[in-house]
C-alpha cells in the first residue's frame, strides 16, 4: 500500500466555512477538514444534528465555541470535542483568527 502525503493548507483554502471530506470508509468512518473564518456560526441558524453518528471534532488552529442545548463551551487549539448521536450543536468562530478543524464521524452519515 501507497503512502499519501499532502499538505492540508491547500486543502482548508478550500473549506472555508464549509467542511471537506478528505476520507471516507463506507459505512465505518468519514474524515474531513473544515475552515471557519473569524465571526462565522456554522450552521448559520439553528443547529446541525447527526442522529446516528458519533463526531470528533480536533481543533488544529484557533478556538471555536462549540454550543448545544446545554449551553457553550470554548474548545481552543490542541483540544478535542466529542459530540454523541443525536446532539444538536454549532460552531461559532467568535475570535478574530480563521480556525482550522479536522473533523471525523463514524459511522459516516447518510445523504
């Protein structure tokens, strides 16, 4: 088997405010990374709800607010969230720094 070595800065340009797969495993794991520019809420109204998938969210640079119906809470560079299926939740990038996450759910959710 290959090795596959790429730079992810290429690839955040291109998610910017919107995430990106960059694996997926049929019905085991899906992986991508995500951009989100400074004073942005993702989803912009509401919240995002997986209801069978469990997800992780690594942040690799900045911090984000993570908020669920249970409030919000700062998740800064270094740090890693976890959110259970079912959980209603958002992201909002309330610095003034782009922040850069990779992303995982598992197992990947339906279309």
């Amino acid at each position: 088997m290959k090795s596959l070595i790429f730079s992810l800065e290429e690839y955040f340009e291109k998610t910017i405010n919107n995430p990106a797969a960059i694996l997926e495993v049929k019905n085991i794991v899906k992986c991508g990374i995500l951009s989100v520019e400074p004073n942005t809420k993702l989803p912009k109204e509401g919240f995002s709800i997986h209801e069978k998938s469990h997800e992780f969210a690594y942040i690799i640079e900045g911090e984000v607010v993570i908020g669920t119906d249970e409030g919000e809470k700062l998740v800064r560079s270094g740090e890693l969230l976890y959110n259970k299926p079912g959980t209603p939740h958002y992201t909002f990038n309330k610095s003034q720094k782009t922040a850069k996450i990779f992303w995982f759910v598992i197992p990947p959710l339906e279309n």
